[in-house]
C-alpha cells in the first residue's frame, strides 16, 4: 500500500542511494562506484572480508528497499537514473544524463565489467567510475557445484579479484587518498 510513498522516499528507496550520496561523490576527485548484481546479505560478510583484504573499510552501511520486481532490467535503470519512472536500459546513456543533472564537471564512466575496470585507467580529471559487476549474479545462477566448487568459494574468488582490481586503482592514484572514495551498493 505504501509502495509509491516508500520509493519517493530518498532514505528508504534504493532508487536514491546516488542522490543520497551526492556529496562525497562531488568532494571526491575519483569516486569508484560498484554495483554488485544480486549480492544477498548473507555474502556481505564474505565480501567485505575480501575488501578488507585489499585495504579497504566499511566506513558506513544502510538498507533500502528494492523496487518490485526486483529485476536488473527494473532496478538498475531506477537506480542509476535516481529516478523510478519507466525510462529505457541504456545504462551509460543514463549516466550520462545524471552526469549533466548532478554531477557537472565530472566525468562519468560506465563499465560493464570488472576487465574494462582493470583497463579504463585513472581520469585525469574528477571522475566517477561505475562498475556494473554482474558475475555475482552470474556466478549464483551457475551449478558451481558440478565443478566441485561451492558458491561461497566461487564468490570468494569474484571478491578477491575485484578488491585486487580496486587495489590497483587506488596503488595508482596519484591524488590525496582523502579524495578517493568507493561505494558499493547492491541492486536487488
């Protein structure tokens, strides 16, 4: 019954989490973004062990409800739009026209994938980085099992992999470390 007043709602919406982070994003001269597709909270504590790893710290965390259905296709463009009005899927497209909204002066990137990540380089100017990290996703809908494998060792794996990738960005960066900052949200 609540639905539409929940989602209009910028502290208990996912929908606002961006919007809700607008600040440190501005003061940030490289912020990196990741979106981690469809991480249940039972593999939060593994995958901040792995960020912990890399030398990474949870300095803050909160809830938010999830728009119904809770679908990539419905979430993520709500998500990175701030907005949950029906709009197409083109994620770098709206990114682009939440740059031009709320982020004037940054640059904004859009990377599908933990490679292009590892291949994009670090802006020269302030930028923010959005890491669209689908293998969680991926990696819990595949019979891991038949490998001889379990899923919390196949997200272990994807964990360890990304904090070694964050590493690298942050071991690059030639900007004060107060400057850099990294937020995780997940879309489902």
């Amino acid at each position: 019954e609540e639905y539409a007043a929940v989602h209009q709602d910028a502290g208990r919406s996912l929908v606002h989490v961006l919007s809700q982070w607008s600040e440190q994003l501005a003061e940030d001269e490289l912020s990196l973004v990741v979106l981690v597709d469809c991480l249940p909270v039972d593999f939060w504590e593994p995958f901040e062990q792995q960020m912990a790893s890399a030398g990474f710290h949870r300095h803050q965390r909160g809830y938010r409800f999830a728009p119904l259905p809770s679908h990539t296709e419905v979430c993520k463009p709500w998500l990175l739009s701030g907005s949950w009005e029906k709009m197409d899927s083109n994620y770098s497209d709206l990114l682009e026209k939440r740059r031009c909204r709320d982020w004037p002066g940054k640059e904004v990137h859009y990377l599908p994938n933990l490679k292009a990540l590892a291949e994009v380089g670090i802006p020269v100017k302030p930028a923010i980085l959005v890491l669209n990290f689908l293998q969680v996703d991926r990696a819990l809908h595949t019979d891991v099992e038949s490998d001889g494998s379990t899923h919390r060792e196949e997200l272990f794996r994807l964990f360890a992999r990304l904090g070694s990738v964050l590493k690298g960005i942050s071991d690059l960066w030639q900007g004060p470390v107060h400057k850099l900052g990294v937020y995780v949200a997940t879309d489902h």
